[in-house]
C-alpha cells in the first residue's frame, strides 16, 4: 500500500508540473527523452569532459535550440537526471535578472544554489566537503594545486581548504563553506586561525580580487572540490539564454564572451579554462536571425558588437569585441535544435501522459482528440495542456461538453529592456 501511495504521488507531481509548463524531476523520469540525437552529444560531452579533466582542458560545451514550449526545460530536467546517474554534480538555472549570463558572480551564485549531488539531498555543498577524504589521492592532487601558483586562486581558497581540515572549529567551518559558496570570507578571523595552527607565514592573504575574477575562482575551486570528493565534475545546464537579447550593447557583449567561456572555447591565457566542468545552454532558434545576424534596416549583433567595442580606445574593449565574436558564431553555427514533433512522438507521449493522469487521480483517463496538426512548427506544450485539461473536465464534470480554446504562446521578445539589465555585482571581500 506504501508502494503504491508513493507512485501516485509522483505522478499527481508529475502532471502538476506539466499542467504549469515546468517539467519537474517526476515528469521527466515518466517521460523520459525523445531527443536521442542530443542524449549522445550529451553523453559524449561527459565522457570527453573525464578525458579532457585529465588533460587540464575543459570539455567543449553543447547548444540546444528550440521554440517556447517545444520541451527544452524537459530535455534540460532529463539531462541533469543523466548527469545525476553519471556522477556528476548538476545545476540546472535559467537565465534572468538575478542570473545573468554577463554577470559570472550572478551565475555562480545560481549555479553553486540549484546544484544538486547524486544520491543526496540538500546543500550541495554541504555534501561535497562532508565527502572529502583527506588521505585520499583526489584530495591530496586538489590540495597541492589549490596552494600552487598554476592555480590561479586567492590565497584564501588554500588557506580555507588548510584551516577546513585541520581547524576543528565547527562554525568557523560552516564560515568557509558559506566562502566556498559565494559569501564574504572575514581576512582577520582566517588569519588569526592560521596563525593558532602556525601557518600564518604559509598563505600570503591579501584583498579578494574583483567580482568577476572572483566568481571565476570560485568556478575552478568548486569544480575540483567536487572532483576531489568523489564527483566526476560539475554540469550546467543553462535555459533561456535567448534573454540576453534585451540586454544593453555592453552586457549583451559580455553575455556573448562568458558564452564561450562557459563552452570551454578560450584558452588558458584568458583564464578561462575549467577542467571538470561541462555545459549546456538552451536557447530559441530564431535568436541567430533575429539578434546576430543582419536586420536590413539594422545591423545585427555580429557586426553591431564588434564595431563598437574595437571604436574604444581601451585594451579591454578589443578583448571582449574578439570573445564576443567566438560566442556568437557558436550560437551562430554549434546549436543542436530539437527534433520536430511527428505523429508517432505525439501519440507516444499521449500513451505515457494518460497512463500517469490515470495513475495520478485513480481515474481511467480516456482516448481523446490529440490535438495535433502535424505542422513542422507544432510544439508539446500546449498540446499537454489540452490534454490535461480535458481530462480533468471530463473527470469532475462527467457527461458535460465543451470545445477547447488553445491560447497561442507568445515569442520571446528580443528588444533591449532596462529592466532585465544585470546590476553590477560589488566586490566580495
């Protein structure tokens, strides 16, 4: 009885979250997948990504494409489920206000909140430092690189790790998670605990560099904290990046960088190399036609960006028009769109759907008109919607008619508006 409580409550979860359009982990382990094309590029970026960690190189990253509401939320769910089962530590974020692809501070912070370790729940964390193993090979390869110049990382990163192990200090402890977390480290308390296991002469511990160069270090740092507890790395798995087209000039330039940055496409020499960390970034498929490419009355992105960044007379500027560039030829010319609907796949998720509606409400939920016009821009959504709809009509309505209304879904906007322009993030120290 216990069992079977338990399986109608993931399916009355699963067809609550497909009734609001966000897939959620019940959802998708019902569902499943009907993408086996990215599912392989998927799980050929994480086996490249083992390779490539091995090597000091990252793995380069995968692009998805596909209208609103055609299923790139539940491709991403399925995706974090894959990551997840293959030992890897998952974050599974949408870009936004307060998770801007321009701002890495921003995204770490979102990214280091929604990660989740396979077979736990809670803090990620919290999950990775309770399985460090200090005599072990993984963590003593970690610890010699977080205190070694080819690290690139504040002193506070090795000295934390040192006082973390050695410490004792239970509060003092949480503080260091919350530092590995993305929280303010206080410099004298983290001298003064270096100096009660005498090594206050070991780490040279000055001012946090900037925002952004932080945020980067704290992606390295957690990225091989994860590796050397047990983990195979870190996923980030990143939805509606098409967002970025209503950012200003500048931030959509950096949103364009950090974009190649986060597919493992720069070079060491822009530190913007992570071993461990591999990335997937959703966005729609007109994004290229509509933002980079050229407008007839306007110029787009790809010539737009450049242009005026390479006008400045500053180094910077030239830097971020050449990052800028790489970003949006990968969108330009990587993506993966989404397979289209057919008949078949239409039908086969009617079957799955009205057997978990039907799981869900103990209610044998019927055959009905699917909906479906067999037009190559036809998308899932709202044909789960219909379905769901109808069903519980006809489940607490018996014997009433109705025809149903389908709203069409509205197109992203691609016009600059202010108010979904990151803020700049201050300097933690």
């Amino acid at each position: 009885m216990q069992r079977l409580n338990i399986a109608r409550t993931a399916s009355r979860r699963a067809v609550e979250a497909l009734r609001a359009g966000v897939p959620n982990r019940d959802a998708v382990s019902q569902l499943g997948c009907s993408q086996p094309e990215i599912e392989q590029k998927f799980l050929t970026m994480l086996h490249d990504s083992l390779e490539k960690r091995d090597a000091q190189q990252q793995a380069y990253g995968l692009i998805v494409s596909g209208d609103f509401g055609s299923g790139k939320s539940h491709l991403l769910q399925y995706l974090e489920h894959l990551s997840l089962e293959n030992g890897y530590v998952a974050s599974k974020l949408v870009i936004s206000k307060e998770t801007s692809l321009a701002d890495p501070a921003k995204l770490f912070r979102a990214a280091i909140e929604q990660a989740r370790v396979p077979g736990k729940l809670g803090s990620a964390i919290n999950n990775v430092a309770s399985a460090l193993h200090y005599n072990s090979d993984r963590y003593r390869d970690f610890s010699l690189w977080a205190a070694s110049p080819e690290s690139h990382l504040a002193a506070q990163f090795p000295a934390s790790l040192y006082v973390y192990e050695y410490g004792g200090d239970l509060e003092f402890s949480n503080s260091i998670i919350r530092f590995w977390s993305g929280d303010p480290l206080t410099t004298r308390e983290l001298r003064g605990k270096l100096r009660e296991l005498g090594q206050q002469s070991t780490y040279d511990i000055g001012r946090l560099p900037n925002a952004g160069e932080l945020a980067m270090q704290r992606f390295r740092f957690a990225t091989r904290l994860m590796i050397a507890a047990g983990y195979e790395g870190w996923v980030l798995l990143i939805d509606e990046a098409e967002l970025i087209a209503q950012y200003t000039f500048k931030q959509r330039a950096k949103a364009y960088a950090e974009l190649a940055r986060w597919m493992g496409r720069l070079d060491d020499l822009e530190n913007g190399i992570f071993p461990g960390l591999a990335t997937v970034v959703a966005l729609t498929p007109d994004f290229d036609a509509k933002v980079i490419q050229y407008q007839g009355d306007r110029p787009g992105d790809e010539e737009l960006v450049p242009g005026r960044l390479r006008a400045s007379p500053r180094d910077e500027d030239a830097l971020l028009a050449t990052l800028a560039v790489r970003g949006m030829r990968l969108i330009s010319q990587q993506r993966q769109p989404l397979s289209p609907l057919t008949a078949e796949r239409v039908q086969q998720t009617f079957e799955e759907l009205r057997k978990i509606y039907s799981e869900a409400f103990q209610w044998p939920a019927p055959r009905i008109e699917l909906g479906f016009s067999g037009q190559a821009s036809a998308v899932m959504r709202p044909l789960v919607r219909r379905w769901i709809t109808e069903w519980d009509i006809r489940r607490m309505y018996p014997g009433s008619s109705f025809e149903p209304e389908v709203t069409p879904l509205l197109p992203p906007s691609y016009e600059e508006d202010p108010d979904v322009e990151p803020s700049d993030t201050p300097a933690t120290e």
